[in-house]
C-alpha cells in the first residue's frame, strides 16, 4: 500500500482565476477548476451494501460525491435537486450506475413543502424504502453589512437550509426503521461564522441545534442522527456565492492551506451511514482542513 499523499499538495492551492457565476447553487461545467468528486479515486468495499439513501442537493458538489462514494459503497441512491440542474444530476446518475447502482431522479424545490413530501414518497417507492437521509441541500450568498437582506433572499435561505430539513425528516420519520441514519450537512459557519454570509451562519448553527435535538428523539426508535461539519469546500456553491477577493483565496486560510474538495468528504457521509458507527450519534464531524469548530 502508497504512503498517504502530503494533504497540503494533494489538490490545488490558491490562488485561483475562477470566473463567477450568477446565481446559486453554481453549475460544475462552467467551473474552469473542476472538483474532484472521487470519480477516479474513491474506492468501495461494501460498507454499505443493500442500503437505500436519499441524498438532498445530490446533483453537484458534496452531494454528488456523497453518491458516488455510497453507489460503490453498495447503496441504491436517490438524488433531490432543482430542475436547472438537470445536467449536473445526469452526470451524478451516471456515476452512480457505472457503480451497478439504481439511482432514483427526484427534481424539484425543496422550498415547496408538497415537494418535500412527493420526494420522499417517491424515493421510498423508486428505492423500496429508505434506510440513510442525508440533508445536504444548501443556499448561500455573500451579503452586504449592517444585514442589508431582502426579506426574499433570507427566506430563500431559511427555507431551503432549515425549513426543507424539517418537512423532509416529518416525512421520512415513518419510513425510517431501528438502524437507520439521518446525517446533516452542518459547516464550519455554524460555530466560526463569516459576517458576510450573515443568513447562511445562522441556519448552520441552527443545524447542529437540530442534528442534537434530534439524535435524542430518534434514539429511541433506535435511528442515528449526526452532522458533517465542512471547511472550504470547493463545489459550484462558491463561485455563485458573489465573492471576488475571497474567491481567489479560497481556502488559502486554513492551516492546510487550500481548500478540501468534494471527494474528501465522502468517507465521513460513508462512515456515519455504516455499521461502524453504530455507536455515534449526535455527533458533529469536522473535515476543515485544521480549522477548529
């Protein structure tokens, strides 16, 4: 077996020349540095055969490894993601059926509560039921100071990051049995929050908030409930955010210095999800690159 890599050179550093991208959540093909979701890298060995998972935000970025990694894992997987970002969900389907998985289709606004409903019934239907739900789906936009928000704009945050986690988890509860796992895409923002992402902070650490009230609840009909934290993570989200300075440093803050990429976060969604972590829940997992939550 190779020696580990030097994870300070494994991937690319900053700075970078990536051009912006109007609008959130950011598509993977307009990226001039393309992340590295595990496509050639990650490698299963069956850690999580005969799972059924639904990943939300499963089209691009930590979703899309998430798929990849539990697909070669042995999981059946169903991707939510909105309609626009049909291409980058083919590309995830494709990846995850090269693994000899089935991947359930499910487009649609999370920020609909009929949607979050018809998404879980028919993830549960395409796959026969649900045994992993992995809250992934996010929104972000750098903000102005003084919260200089539009009442739109945080609400398209609060009821994407927030209110779509509860309606899902309402609707997944009956589906989910004793083994099951709920795992929530936390951040780094939810304890070292950023002024400019103002709205987004706030939801994060609501969040963990959730991800611990709720490992109490469920642990007793014996489903686990735990959080991944991740640092700079460089997925279409960040070139739609709006930065322009920090977009050329990306990542360039932490004591890695640069930022982590898609694929390598999959071990922790894979690990929460499996049999070895049986004992785990209520847990928030960082992967920061050395910065401290």
């Amino acid at each position: 077996m190779a020696p580990n890599r030097d994870p300070r050179t494994k991937h690319p550093r900053p700075p970078f020349s990536e051009p912006k991208q109007a609008a959130q959540p950011g598509h993977t093909e307009d990226m001039r540095l393309q992340p590295d979701h595990g496509e050639t890298s990650y490698q299963g060995s069956g850690r999580l055969a005969g799972q059924r998972a639904l990943i939300t935000g499963g089209d691009s970025g930590i979703g899309r490894a998430v798929a990849i990694a539990y697909a070669r894992e042995g999981a059946d997987v169903a991707i939510a993601y909105l309609p626009e970002e049909q291409r980058d969900a083919d590309e995830t389907r494709a990846r995850v059926e090269e693994a000899g998985r089935w991947c359930a289709m499910l487009p649609g606004d999370l920020t609909d509560e009929r949607t979050c409903a018809e998404t879980v019934s028919r993830a549960a239907n395409e796959l026969g039921g649900l045994d992993v739900l992995v809250l992934n789906a996010g929104h972000q936009r750098e903000r102005e100071e003084d919260a200089a928000i539009e009442r739109e704009a945080i609400m398209r945050v609060f009821e994407t990051n927030l209110v779509a986690p509860l309606l899902l988890m309402r609707e997944a509860a009956p589906q989910l049995r004793p083994g099951a796992s709920v795992i929530v895409s936390a951040s780094i923002q939810s304890y070292n929050p950023s002024p400019d992402l103002l709205d987004y902070a706030m939801t994060k650490a609501a969040l963990v908030a959730f991800t611990k009230a709720l490992a109490e609840q469920q642990g007793e009909r014996g489903v686990r409930v735990n959080a991944v934290a991740p640092g700079p993570i460089w997925t279409p989200l960040i070139p739609a955010t709006g930065w322009d300075e920090k977009l050329e440093h990306f990542g360039g803050d932490t004591p890695l210095g640069r930022p982590g990429q898609p694929a390598e976060l999959a071990g922790a969604y894979v690990y929460l999800a499996s049999e070895d972590a049986s004992y785990v829940s209520g847990a928030v997992v960082p992967v920061t690159g050395g910065k401290h939550l």
